[in-house]
C-alpha cells in the first residue's frame, strides 16, 4: 500500500506547467497532435503509454530539448516562447531531469557528474562543490564512497539514485523521471518509489513521471495521464483509468500484474 506522503494533496490547485495545442513532428511523423494537459504544483503525476506514444517527447519538448511545431508551454506560470535567453536559462533552473537509463557521463566520477550543473550555473568553490556532491548522495541514500566511483562501478540501483542525486543537483522544484525503475529488480524499485516520495514530501517537488512500472504509478501516483494517438486520452486519479472505457487502457491494466497490484481499486 502507498505511504503517508502519498495521501498528502497536490498544493492549492496551482499549475506547475501548463500544456496547450501542443504539436511535434519529426518530419511527416506527427507525434503529439494538439496535445494539452496541466502538472499541478506538488503531485506526481504520472504518465503511461505504448513504446513511441510520445511520452517522452512530450518532457523533452517541455524540457526545451526538442522542438514544437505548435502550441503553447507553460512553466510556473510564464510562457517560454514569451522569455528571454537569461530568462529562460533561469526558469529552466528549477527543472531537474532524470533521464532513461540515468545517462551518467562513463567518464567522470559520480562527484563529477553531480557536479557538472553547478560547474556550469553556479560559482562554488572546489570544497564547496566536493561537500554539495555529498550531501546529494546523501540526500538519496548513498554512501560518501560512492563520490569516487566510476558510473561503471555501480549496481543498477545505485545507478538510479546517483542519476537523481545529479536531477537534484540545483535545487529543482520540478523533477522529470524517465522510466526511473527500468531494469531494477523488485525490491529495488520498490525502495526507489518510497525514496522519491520521501524526497518528494521533504522537498516539495512536483514530479512528471514517465513509467511502465505499474507498482511505481500504484505507489506514488497522484494523478495518472495516459498518451495515445498523440493526445491525453485519459487524466485522473487510478481509480479513474481504472474504469475508462478506451481499449487500449483497459488492456493496460487488465493483466494478471495489474489485477494483483490494483485489486483494491478494482473492488472499491
């Protein structure tokens, strides 16, 4: 069953990032088609969909990392086609990213890749920026050992949470996990759930999760989004998509996976 934190409302109905009429094409492929959809400051929401549904598109292009053909992107309020290069350099700050298989530079130590945004946007000093790379370990439950180790050097959950410790590294109010428990076995994806929702209450973030891990969604969703066709078909709570009627929402959650871990919201 999910944890106290998960019980606690998203803050006061105020919209984090704000989606409209957003449209994305690689070439004739239109991936997003007029898509909408609002991230509500201080929830986890949630967002499935079948492989090259556009999940992750949609954070990329939200992210600035991937261009629009169309539409309009909200974050915090302001219209990012409205600002500014310094201006949106600075909103972009309070994003963190967790990308897909965590994306750690093999090259550099775990303190360095953690480092490497506040290298970039922040003036710290060597000792500061050693003893910040710490706390953020911390912060996600490693040990001060694993400052000096290669990204090579660690196990696939270590790897996860060093990848967030980086996602972590500027102070983020807004945090993008892609797939953040792919490849993990069980117990460690279960205590990467319970880690993102602690982190998630003492923070205060408001989190975009992109996932097929159905426990993950079970455990730390708010509110679940589902992308099919290039457009948000479905967006509420579980017990919601639990009863729409789409097809393909309805295969989703319809496996024998899905009938154990939903099996109280199936009966409620």
């Amino acid at each position: 069953m999910a944890s106290t934190e998960r019980d606690m409302a998203p803050d006061s109905g105020e919209v984090a990032i704000r989606v409209r009429d957003l449209s994305v094409a690689f070439g004739d492929k239109t991936v997003l088609d007029h898509l909408d959809l609002d991230v509500m400051r201080g929830e986890v929401l949630g967002v499935i969909g079948a492989s090259g549904s556009g999940k992750s598109v949609l954070a990329r292009t939200i992210l600035g990392l991937v261009p629009k053909r169309s539409g309009v992107i909200e974050l915090f309020g302001r219209n990012i086609d409205d600002l500014r290069e310094n201006e949106r350099r600075l909103l972009e700050q309070r994003c963190g990213v967790m990308f897909q298989q965590g994306a750690l530079f093999s090259s550099l130590t775990i303190a360095e890749n953690i480092q490497l945004p506040m290298r970039e946007l922040l003036h710290l000093s060597p000792s500061l920026l050693a003893e910040m790379a710490i706390l953020k370990l911390d912060l996600v439950g490693l040990p001060p050992d694993a400052a000096e180790k290669y990204p090579a050097e660690l196990s696939g959950g270590m790897t996860k949470r060093a990848a967030l410790a980086r996602a972590l590294a500027l102070d983020p109010e807004v945090l993008f996990l892609d797939e953040p428990t792919s490849g993990l076995d069980p117990i460690a994806a279960d205590a990467f759930d319970q880690l993102l929702l602690t982190l998630k209450a003492s923070l205060n973030l408001t989190v975009m999760m992109i996932t097929h891990d159905l426990s993950s969604l079970h455990t730390t969703c708010d509110r679940v989004a589902a992308i099919a066709h290039g457009k948000v078909i479905a967006l509420g709570s579980l017990q919601d998509l639990l009863k729409h009627k789409d097809p393909w929402l309805r295969q989703y959650f319809a496996g024998e996976r899905g009938r154990t871990i939903f099996a109280d919201e199936i009966t409620a």
